[in-house]
C-alpha cells in the first residue's frame, strides 16, 4: 500500500452544504437532460428510417440487375442465333466479296445476291 494511505480511505468527498445546486439547476439539467433523450430518440429514428430506405433501394437494386442480367442473356442468345444464320448465309452470298468504298452504296445485281428463308429469331 502506498504510504499514508488508509484501506478504507475513498478520495470521493461529499459536496459541502453550502454548495448544493438550486432548485433552478437541478431543473436546467432536468430539461438538458430531456432535451437530450429527445435528440437522442430523434437520432435513432432517423437512423433507423435510413436502414429501412436502404434496404427498400437495395432490393429494387438488386430486381433491376436480375432483369438487366435476362434482357443480356437474352440478347446474347439473340447474337449468336444471328451469327450463326450470317455464317450459313455467307457461303451462299457472292456479293460479300471485298468492296472498296465507291461500291459501297452502288446496289447489287440480282445476281450477285442469293437470299435463303431464314426464320425469325424466336426467343
């Protein structure tokens, strides 16, 4: 134990009477102290009301990327059923040789250009 000190010694000391807060103090710090909780009630609501908007904005965010990610697949499919019916086409097509940009616009002779019945791209 340090030395002068006694096991039963508390260093806390009683206000004097004498300095007892008025009446108008302990009603300042009853109204502080209400004003507070209130704030501090408004705070939470206010906090929880964020959580919740997240979460609403959260699962439309995450509805809308579930529908952009069917429309892409979707639309991948559609891609490659046109790549493919371009690469059957090609072989057929005579009129796909090498241009320069002056043919460009000029159009085909019937000749040049065989179609073949394709149907259309059913999803």
């Amino acid at each position: 134990m340090a030395q002068g000190s006694d096991s039963n010694d508390t260093s806390y000391k009683s206000p004097s009477p004498g300095s007892r807060p008025s009446s108008s103090d302990d009603a300042k710090k009853v109204m502080r102290r209400e004003k507070n909780r209130i704030a501090a009630q408004k705070s939470r609501m206010r906090q929880t009301q964020k959580a919740d908007s997240l979460h609403v904005e959260s699962e439309n965010l995450e509805k809308e990327n579930a529908a952009l990610r069917k429309e892409v697949k979707k639309l991948t499919e559609e891609a490659k059923y046109l790549s493919s019916v371009l690469s059957s086409h090609e072989p057929l097509c005579t009129g796909l040789a090498p241009q320069t940009t002056d043919l460009l616009y000029s159009p085909h002779p019937s000749s040049y250009h065989q179609h073949i019945a394709v149907p259309h791209y059913q999803p």
